[in-house]
C-alpha cells in the first residue's frame, strides 16, 4: 500500500537503529523525548520500537489521546442527557471511557440509546432521519478532529436542523506542551510532535516555543520508519545543542498548516480554559462553542454543568499522561485495570498509552 | 448495579469467553461440550458423527459478496468440516421480522439453497416462526449440521508439538470488514467483499495428508487472533507469526488503517487456519492452492516460542504479543 509498505520496510529500519545506537552513544546522558500524540504512542508499541531503542532513549508518552484527557464530568453528563431522552452520538472510543458512576457502554446495555458514529457526518443524519430527536454529537478531540466535529454545526445551519448540536472537550496542543514543559516535575528533552495535528496548525506553529524554552521539536509521520528517523533529528540537535523546529512530515505538513481548516473552525468556535484529565485546568487549551451559535452547543442549549474533578483517586492516569510514570509502574495497571475492565481512561482507548502497553507493549524477548 | 448482558458479551473477547465458562459450563460443561468445542464429535455404532449448530444475526443480511442464506450454510458446514467431518445434513430455522419483504426472503432463501448444493449438504429438517414488527432486526437464522467423521484424521490441541506449520487458506477479515463498511457506509470501492464460502473442498485437500494434520479451525469471530490465543492457552507451547506473512487484501487494509482495528481481529467466513508437521505444509499448501477458495494459502508461523502466547516479530525486530481482542470492535478516534 503506498505511503504504508515504504515506511514499514525493515531493512530501513535497521539502518535508523544503528544510526540511534551511533549517536545514543556519543551522548554521555540519557535523552528523554516525548510523543505527545496517541497515534504515535500506538505505533511505538506496536512496532517494538520503545524496546529496540539503546538505554540511555527514554520514550516518554504524553497526554495526546483526546479520549483518555476527556473529564469524567463530560461522560456522565453525556449519559445525563441520554437519560432526557436526547441521543448522543460518538466516535466509538469513548464508548467505555469511565465517569464518574457509570459509563456510555453501560448506559447503553441499560436500554439507554447511544449511536457509534465513523464520521460526524452520520449524526447529521441521525437528525436529519429523525427531525423530532434530539441528537447530540459528541466532540471530542486534538486539532485533527474540530474540523470535522464542528462541520456538524456547518451541517445543521445549512440544512436548518434544529435537532442537532455538539456537546465539546476539545483540546489544543501548544497550550499542553507549555504546561508539560514548565512542570519541575518533568523532564523532557525534546518532543516528537504530532502528525495529524501539524497538518493542521502547521509547523510554524512550534517555532515561537521552541526557541522560547529552548526544546528541539521534531514532526514525525505515524509508520515506524517515520518514528525512528524522528528520534534522529531530535539526537542530532541534542548533539549539536540546538532547539528548532524540525518538520519531517512534510509529505502532509505545511509550514503554514491548514489555514482553510483554522478560519472555519474560528467561525464557530473560541479558545476557552479546558479540563485535562489527571492534569487539571490548562488555561486557554480548549475550544468552545461562539456565543452567537449557542442553539448547537448542547451544553448551553440543555443546560448541562460538567463537574470537574477526577474520581477514582487511585487511577495514576495523570501521572502516566504527563509522563511521569510508565503504565507498568501503576499498581491497577493489568491487574484491576484492563483493556475491558478499565480504571483510567488511558486503558480505554485504542490509542491511550495504557492500552497501548497493554496491547502490545508487554513484550517478549 | 444488576449485572446485564453488554455487545461484547457476544463479541467473541474476553467477556464472551467468562460469560460462556460462568453460566454455560457451570450447567452443561459435563459431557461432549467441556472443552467447547465449535462441533461436537460423537459415537453412533462404528462411525463418529460430528454435530454443530449456529445462529446468524447478520446485519445487514444483505452485505458486500453475499447475504445471510448463504452464510447459514457455510458457518455450520464450516465447523463441520473443521471438526473433521464431512458435511450431510443440516436443518434450517428461520425467525421473520413482520412486514420483512417476500422478495428479500426470496433471494436469501435462493442463496441457501445454492450454496448447500455447493457443499452438498441437504435441508432436511427446518422451523420458521414469524414475530411482531421490533421483536427482531429483519431475519435472524439458525442451522444445524449433521457430518461424518474422516476416517484417519485425528484433530485436537493436544496432538500439536513445536515445529509444527501454522497455515491460513487465504487473506484474511475480509467478511468483518466488508460487514462492517456496509453497516456504517464506509465507502470501500468495489475491492471489499465478504470472503464467506465452504471450506469443504479444503478439507478434500487435508485428508491424504491423514495424522500429520493436526488441527484445524475457522477464524470466525475474534478473527485469527481469537483462534490462535484458544491454541496456546494453557499449553506447553506458543506460536510464533512471520511479519508480514498473514495475508491481508488491499480492501481490508485500508479499512483496517483508517479505522485502527487489527486484520487479525476480524472475522472470517471462508477461511481455515491449519496446523500440522513441518513435512506435511508444502503438499498441503499446494492442495489449498489449487482451489479458487485457496489460492491464497500461505504458512503464517510456526508453533513454538514463549507457552501459551502468540507473538510476532515487528520490524525493529522485537517481539510483541498478539492478544485476544476484549471486546466490541471500536474505531479509534482519530
């Protein structure tokens, strides 16, 4: 498959690997890099690369699944409005994400409706099938996934459904990587940056960090090859002492982005305070509905208050999303806390980081 | 909270696995059925005679390179066949949705019949009940198959030793898919169709090759993932995977892509997996081959590696496991 098979070849792989070890070596300290993005924790794991890195190469995931940061308080009052009678409608991941009692898979085996969407297309026409539904979409997501999400208010403006609106978590990543790397807690060398995200906010967008807290920042794709030779760039500007922004994804990432995508999700939406799970506020790292399309934000048009707060006091989610611990290092983890029993949502996800190792991450030999 | 039954009850992981030990084995587990096995084989005079049963809930009925009918037939005489047995009989229940159209039934029920003239099965025995609009999606179906045990094949875990041949007939997660993209109009072009066919001609591959076979098994539900986690659990061996020796089509891989699911979790309904002697997997390969229905057979991995788990080489050149899916199939986000 093109623009797959070439950037799973292991010969190639093998070449990247023995250049890492070449400059892992000439550093005489351990390089801690993270990926923020879930995509590429995923691949990480998938591929084995965590494991075929030398010693002194931490890989360090980061709060990048837009599932696994969404707050308790938005599931339960998703499964609230199910229980009014209004339907909401969601991307499968967030079937089993935990609230704070209950979940959207329970409520729905509970005889609740809730519809699996595979594109938000489908909830427009949910509402267009059934005009006297109320039908919430769930909008949940990284810069990637507003686009879509929010043609979902496009949809219904232009098609004039008057049963339709989002209910939002949405989340911005420059505003995250701030946060993560002015944590004293934290330490982190570089950052392997988003794919998808990039494609949207463009490389530029990391210039003015980069250089302000002096962090190499280097765009990797999503298949293993394109991981291993973005764990080159960064060693290599760690070994030159530099922090720039490094696009190596630049068969989809523009150093402007796309700018067509930003105005679009301007006309609908503001930059607002958002609530990371496990992290807590971040100031400015979220997006809510403008106050003149009030009518398709379900928060205001129900009157839904989402309560803040992470339940399960025991779940180290917070600390495996900043970083600061790997998922086997939290005492739940595959022992109460499993892909289908999940704890914390880093276990629900396909691409959250506890699933992850889970998945494929307990590896052998 | 009161305990209820949730999709992935049924979706073939983890909790159909606890579901079916906690509250099927408890109350039946005592006889033929203690090991689950997809068929039963039982004793009747001199001859063994290999029994299954399934239901088919499909929906839609109608998908990309069959419907329903014809996968009523191939799913029971399928456990049939790898039970080692060749299929006779089967009976056919029929449950209709009221207000279902006489010309849908019409083409299902055409495509039954062709396809147990296919695998030279006859209908002897059937049910059908009509039930109030609501109280069923369409058509559900039940069949049950009635075969005769291959003299001279001996199947089971228990006979399988490292070094053993692990082969696939074909490409594989072709029917999930395409099931799949049809239920939530994921546009595919014309490459995704369900692999759903009789896997009894295969079965005429494998028997000259007598005890050097010695397991065989569709990858049904939980797709070959599912199967392989059932081979090992509890054994004193595992399986190792080839990268990327597990054939897979240019239709499912974009689906899969696109969707974050694993090939290797999706069902198949026309496909095999075989174990047998490392001496035996060439002739066998080029019997599979020379059938439409197996020319894409290939050998996946070999039985060996860390007990009772499935691991696969990934490019960097590490192990990871294979697991068993837990549940419902989700997209992933994003």
């Amino acid at each position: 498959m093109k623009y797959v098979d070439e950037f799973r070849n292991s010969d190639v792989a093998a070449a990247l690997l023995r250049e890492i070890a070449k400059l892992a070596s000439s550093l005489d300290k351990a390089v801690n890099i993270m990926e923020v993005c879930g995509s590429h924790t995923m691949a990480i794991a998938r591929h084995g690369i965590r494991e075929a890195l030398p010693a002194n190469i931490n890989l360090i995931s980061g709060p990048g699944c837009p599932v696994c940061v969404t707050e308790a308080g938005y599931i339960d009052a998703a499964i609230e409005l199910g229980r009014q009678g209004v339907v909401p409608a969601t991307f499968g991941d967030m079937l089993n994400v935990p609230g704070s009692k209950s979940s959207l898979a329970k409520f729905r085996a509970e005889g609740g409706r809730v519809e699996i969407c595979y594109s938000p297309d489908s909830a427009v026409e949910l509402a267009e099938k059934a005009p006297n539904t109320e039908i919430v979409f769930l909008a949940v997501g990284f810069e990637t996934t507003v686009g879509p999400a929010v043609s979902v208010i496009d949809s219904a403006i232009n098609k004039s459904l008057g049963n339709l609106s989002i209910l939002t978590a949405f989340k911005q990543i420059m505003p995250a990587l701030e946060a993560l790397s002015s944590d004293p807690e934290i330490r982190i060398d570089a950052f392997l940056c988003p794919a998808h995200v990039s494609a949207i906010i463009g490389a530029d967008a990391y210039k003015p960090f980069a250089e302000k807290r002096r962090i190499p920042c280097v765009i990797a794709g999503f298949e293993p090859v394109d991981i291993l030779y973005g764990i080159i760039g960064i060693l290599k500007q760690v070994q030159a002492g530099t922090a720039t922004v490094e696009n190596q994804y630049s068969r989809v990432v523009k150093p402007e982005g796309n700018v067509r995508a930003r105005n679009f999700i301007n006309t609908y939406l503001e930059t607002a305070d958002a609530w990371w799970r496990g992290i807590g506020i971040i100031p400015q790292s979220g997006l809510s509905v403008r106050q003149e399309f009030a009518g398709y934000d379900a928060a205001a048009r129900f009157n839904v208050q989402i309560q803040r707060g992470d339940p399960d006091k025991r779940c180290q989610c917070g600390n495996v999303l900043k970083g600061k611990i790997r998922p086997d290092q939290c005492g739940m983890f595959a022992k109460v806390c499993t892909p289908e029993n999940p704890v914390g949502p880093c276990m629900v996800s396909s691409e959250g980081t506890c699933s992850a190792y889970f998945k494929y991450g307990r590896v052998i030999g | 909270m009161e305990e209820k039954i949730q999709l992935a009850h049924g979706g073939g992981g983890k909790l159909s696995a606890r579901l079916i030990k906690d509250e099927i084995l408890s109350r039946f587990g005592n006889g033929p059925l203690r090991n689950l096995p997809d068929a039963a084989e039982l004793p009747l005079n001199a001859e063994k005679i290999i029994y299954s049963t399934d239901s088919f809930v499909v929906s839609p009925y109608f998908f990309p390179g069959g419907n329903i009918g014809e996968l009523a037939v191939y799913g029971t005489v399928n456990d049939v066949c790898v039970a080692g047995g060749r299929p006779q009989w089967l009976s056919l229940a029929l449950i209709i949705e009221e207000g279902f159209p006489l010309e849908n039934l019409r083409r299902i029920l055409d495509s039954t019949a062709e396809a147990a003239n296919r695998c030279g099965v006859t209908i002897v025995t059937g049910d059908t009940k009509v039930v109030q609009k609501g109280n069923c999606d369409g058509i559900y179906m039940n069949t049950s198959g009635i075969g005769i045990k291959v003299a001279g094949l001996e199947l089971g875990r228990r006979r399988i030793k490292p070094g053993d041949a692990v082969i696939v007939s074909g490409t594989i997660g072709e029917h999930g898919f395409a099931v799949l993209a049809a239920r939530n109009g994921i546009r595919t072009g014309e490459g995704l169709v369900s692999d759903c066919g009789p896997l009894n001609g295969l079965l005429e591959q494998a028997v000259p090759f007598g005890d050097k076979v010695k397991f065989m098994r569709d990858p049904t539900r939980g797709g070959v993932a599912a199967v392989l986690n059932e081979i090992v659990e509890g054994m004193e061996f595992g399986i190792e995977l080839k990268q990327n020796a597990v054939p897979v089509s240019e239709g499912v891989r974009s689906v899969s892509e696109m969707l974050g699911i694993d090939p290797l979790n999706v069902a198949c309904e026309g496909r095999m997996i075989l174990i047998c002697d490392q001496s035996a997997a060439d002739g066998i390969l080029s019997g599979f081959r020379s059938l439409p229905e197996g020319k894409g057979a290939c050998v996946i991995g070999t039985v060996g590696g860390l007990a009772g788990t499935v691991t696969m080489k990934t490019i960097t050149g590490v192990s990871r496991l294979i697991d068993l899916p837990s549940g419902e199939l989700l997209p992933r986000i994003c």
